[in-house]
C-alpha cells in the first residue's frame, strides 16, 4: 500500500497560487514549480543536466554585462498560477543584490533556459517557452541531449506575432552577440 501524501501537497481551496510556493514547509521537496495551477514535482536529475546548468551558468556569469546576474534553479512568476523554476535565468539585476529573492518577474529576465529531461520534454518544449513568450521574455533557450552532448536551441521574441522563433542550433561552439557577447565552447559543458 502507498504512502498518503502530506497535507501540505493538497492544493488550498481556491487552488495553488504562486505566491503559495514561498509558504510551503521545510518537508516539501526542494524543486517544485506551478505551470497552469499544477504543482510539479520535479525529477532527480542526471549528471548531464547537472553539469550543463553548473557549467553553463559559469560561462554566462563571466561573459555577462556588470547589469544583469545569471541564477540558476530559481522561479519567475509569469502569472497568478504560472511560477515554473527554468534551469537557469540571465536576470537585470546586479550580482550580489536581491539575496533575498524567491521568484523574479518576466520583466526582469532577459534570457531562461532550459535543459531537457526525458520528465520534462513536453513541458520545456511546448508549455514553458509559450508561457516565457507570452510573458515577453526576450530570449529562450532549450537544450537537449544529443549521445550526451549539448545542443542549443536558441530562440528570440517577436514582437510582431508575440511567439518565439528560432535564431540558431548550435552543436559545436555557441556565439551570439544577443542578449550580450557569447562565445561557448559546448563541449566544455560537459567534457
């Protein structure tokens, strides 16, 4: 027989909000986001996407301007019951400020990413880039695992029709000079 689940994972009356993700307690698993109302529980992660995040927040932090910050594994509340936690978020904000932060708000990112898992695909191929879109972030990039070597789907708002389209994939060397001067070697995320 399973184990019932807590009382803390029953939605409250008037269903989950984003705001309720702050007020969970310490028990409750240490990665959960809300897309649409649905509280998500996220897989354990494999090493690849471990090492991409750790390893591509490490390169976005050293290429990035002195105005934005690059956070990893933190929420944006893109609506009243929308708060998903991309794997990483270039945000306008300077390193060192807002340690106190939970959440950010679309307006404030400049770039999410997210590293697909086999848990996650439908989300962070269809559900999650329509919601960063809708929200007006600029720039979205999803990465997939190809033979356990990184590819970069690099995607850019248009502000005609409000969605994303694709700018780039890129499986050896990542440059581009939006949303500011990259240059990665890819097989440095996980060589």
């Amino acid at each position: 027989m399973a184990e019932p689940l807590p009382d803390w994972f029953y939605p409250p009356p008037r269903g989950w909000m984003a705001e309720d993700l702050d007020h969970l307690p310490p028990e409750a698993p240490r990665h959960l986001e809300l897309v649409d109302g649905a509280l998500i529980v996220m897989s354990p992660r494999t090493k690849f996407h471990m090492r991409v995040i750790d390893r591509l927040s490490r390169q976005l932090s050293a290429a990035a301007p002195d105005d934005v910050d690059v956070v990893r594994e933190m929420t944006v509340t893109l609506a009243r019951r929308t708060r998903p936690e991309p794997d990483i978020m270039v945000v306008r904000e300077r390193p060192g400020e807002g340690m106190d932060r939970t959440t950010y708000w679309p307006a404030e990112v400049v770039l999410a990413v997210e590293v697909v898992s086999p848990d996650s695909e439908d989300r962070d191929r269809r559900v999650k880039p329509e919601r960063y879109a809708e929200a007006g972030i600029p720039h979205f990039w999803r990465i997939e695992n190809e033979d356990n070597h990184p590819v970069v789907h690099v995607y850019e708002l248009d502000d005609t029709t409000g969605g994303y389209v694709p700018t780039a994939i890129e499986r050896k060397r990542l440059r581009l000079m939006v949303p500011f001067d990259i240059d990665i070697e890819l097989r440095d995320l996980v060589g």
